[in-house]
C-alpha cells in the first residue's frame, strides 16, 4: 500500500485514505555508522517511543564516499556512482529491512548535497547531470517495490546555479520513471523547497529547514509561506535539534532543549505541517564519545515527546485542521507567540511558554464548549471548566519550569460556517 498526497493537498495519506503523519526522526548517517546490531537497537527504542519514520542517506554526509561503513565497504568504486559496490549496498538492504520489518516509512536520500554542491562539508563532488539520472533511475530500480518509502532530494544544500538543478532533476527523473514513490527535496537551512523548485511537477510535497539557527522563531510562517507559493503539502523536515549548541554558537553557552524542540512541533502542528521531524545532536552522527553516546541520547525527554504531540494530532478529525491565530484576540511574539488551529470539532491553541491565552470561541460556536488542558510532557489531558461561545483569558496551569500547554476546547454543536 504506497502513499499519496490527500486530496486537498494539505495533508498525506495511504492509498486506503488512512491518514500518514510521518514523526520521524533524522538518522542521516545510519548506514556509515552503524552496524547491524546497533540498528537493531536503534530500531528497537525508536519504536518503542512511537516514531513511523526513520530519514537517512543512502552514503554519508561524513565523507561518505571516501569513508567505509562499519564493515569495511565503500559506496562506489573509484568514487564513480555508475560503479557501485554491492556489497555496500546488501548492507543498506539489510539495514532498511530492519526499518521496514518494525514497520518504519524511510525517507532515503539518493545523496548529500555536498556530493553535487561542496559549498561546505567533505564532499567530492562526483554528480553530474548525465551520471545522476543514471544513478537515480538504478537507485529507484533497486526499491522500486518498496511501499514504505519516500525520496529525497537535495541534501541541506542550496541550488546556486543551473548545473545544481539539473543534477537534482535529473537524479530525481530516473527515480521517478521506475519508481512510483513519493519525493520531496532537503532544502538548507532557513529555506523550503519552493524557494529552489517552485512548480516542479516532480516533487510531490515540500519540505522546509527551520534549522538551529535564529531563523527557527520563524518555522510556522515558512510553512504557511511555503502553503500560499504552491498548493502541496510541506512539513518541516529539519527544525532545531536537541542538545544541539543554540544557533550552531557555543559562545551562546546554551543547548536547545525539549520545551525548545516542542515549541516548533506545536507550532507547525497548528500551521497544518504535514508531519514532524526530529532530531539529536549525538543520534543524527552517531556520536560514540563518553558523555555525547547515540544510545543514551535515544532517551532524551524531546524524544519520548514526539508520540505525545502525534496523539493530539492523529485523531478522527485529522484531515479537518485548519489553521487559525485569528482566533486568538491578543497574542504576543518571538518566543511567546502562540498558536491556534481548528480541527474538526476542536480548538487547538498552544501557548509555547505557559502564558495567558486569550481566545474568542464566539467565532467558531454559539454552544457552551468544554475545555481540556493537554500536557506536551505527558499527554495527560483533564477537563477544567465549561466555558460559554465569546472571549475569554485563561491561565494554563503553573509548572516549575517549561511551561507550555495546549489548550483543547471541544465544541458540542457544529462549526460556524467561515
């Protein structure tokens, strides 16, 4: 059963007409850096906390043409990617059949963008237009029966000229002339991937890179922007990673943290993101470091909290949320800006640091309308009042420290009409 775009182009789904919200988690490096036994284990705890959805590289961004995976096997010979080695590639086979055996969806990308564009990183650069169609359309061939599987061009690098586009496209068109899978494009940081293939009849969905830096306040606004340019569905694939040094600066002394992370999750939730990616500084490398080791960052609180915010999502309304901060009378902005979506007979508004929310029910009911509060650490949700159809101020419950909330009102008598 492949995936497929809803639809209303908002949202996708399984040909069934089961909803498919990925919560994935960004293990670029996996088939470089781990072996068999560790991407059990990987797989495993992954599971466990509730992620669908594992994106990795199909050769690494860490010099992975020149570095061999953990069994002593180079992608291609002679860095010519018409020449692959088989061995390395039974190896990734392998690897995705444990992803696939758990019941993951992989988002594989074919390359990193510094194999066609080293602006920085190791690279070479070993595509060209004609090579990469080839490449792309032996890649597709390879998994072109696979249903749990999405592509992914680009790589987290800028297309600059007419010679990055073409190999992406040209890559991307031998994928999609043997395979029926659905693809999408990495764009760099602070970017979608409209910016760089507006229109392009080849990309499925789009996707955007909120990143680590200060550009991150902005994700939501990306992904609405992202929505206006081009009737697709977007998800931030990479937005700020947890423990990762704020705005890639240790001067700053400050590592993003779990109430960081949730603040784009909510955030692009209730912007209509098609799905949520996350990721960690010491599990997208696969660090090995004592203190920085990949299996204890498995268990990091943002980790554990990326099935507790699906939960509020993934119920039988799914395809009926519409974004909607009018609804919010007084908001406030950069890190206290909140967010408020209706989804079917639910109001939905997030108040990323636990302050005031002041809300106008009259615009979406004229019943009285209860009201939950949702814990995003927990997914404890408890009824608080009963509230009539106007406005209303309402103080979520204090907490020590990070103090988000999301505010449930479910509404007893149909929507208004907008």
């Amino acid at each position: 059963m492949r995936l497929q775009v809803h639809p209303q182009k908002q949202f996708l789904m399984w040909e069934d007409g089961t909803p498919y919200y990925p919560v994935a988690d960004t293990a670029w490096t996996l088939p470089q850096q781990l072996a068999e036994e560790d991407v059990i284990f990987y797989a495993d705890r992954r599971q466990q906390q509730g992620f669908n959805t594992v994106l990795l590289c199909a050769f690494s961004e860490l010099d992975g043409v020149r570095s061999p995976n953990r069994y002593g096997h180079l992608p291609f010979v002679d860095e010519d990617p018409l020449r692959p080695v088989e061995a390395y590639w039974q190896q990734l086979d392998r690897f995705l059949a444990i992803l696939w055996e758990r019941g993951f969806v992989v988002g594989l990308l074919p390359t990193w963008g510094d194999k066609f564009s080293p602006l920085f990183g190791k690279g070479p650069a070993i595509f060209t237009p004609e090579n990469a169609y080839a490449y792309g359309r032996w890649l597709g061939q390879r998994y072109r029966d696979k249903d749990r599987l999405f592509w992914v061009l680009g790589g987290d690098r800028p297309l600059e000229n007419d010679t990055h586009r073409q190999i992406v496209l040209s890559m991307g068109k031998g994928l999609r002339e043997v395979s029926s899978n659905l693809i999408t494009f990495h764009p760099p940081g602070a970017r979608s991937s409209v910016d760089f293939l507006p229109d392009e009849a080849l990309l499925d969905f789009h996707s955007i890179q909120s990143s680590h830096g200060p550009e991150c306040w902005k994700s939501a606004d990306m992904l609405l922007l992202t929505r206006q340019k081009e009737d697709k569905p977007c998800w931030d694939m990479e937005c700020r990673y947890e423990d990762i040094e704020a705005c890639l600066d240790a001067a700053y002394e400050y590592c993003w943290d779990a109430a960081d992370v949730r603040w784009n999750v909510y955030e692009n939730m209730l912007a209509g993101g098609a799905g949520l990616a996350y990721g960690h500084r010491d599990v997208w490398c696969f660090h090995t470091e004592e203190g920085h080791h990949w299996r204890d960052a498995l268990d990091a609180p943002g980790a554990r909290q990326q099935a507790i915010a699906a939960s509020l999502r993934c119920r039988e309304d799914y395809f009926d949320l519409r974004p909607m901060p009018e609804l919010l009378y007084c908001n406030g902005n950069g890190a206290g800006k909140q967010a408020a979506a209706v989804c079917g007979q639910r109001v939905l508004v997030y108040s990323p640091l636990g302050e005031a929310i002041h809300v106008d029910l009259s615009q979406v009911t004229d019943q009285p309308v209860r009201c939950y509060w949702f814990d995003p650490r927990s997914g404890e949700e408890r009824l608080f009042t009963v509230l009539s159809p106007g406005r209303h101020t309402l103080l979520p419950p204090v907490t020590q420290a990070q103090g988000d909330w999301v505010l449930v009102a479910l509404l007893g008598k149909p929507l208004k009409d907008k």
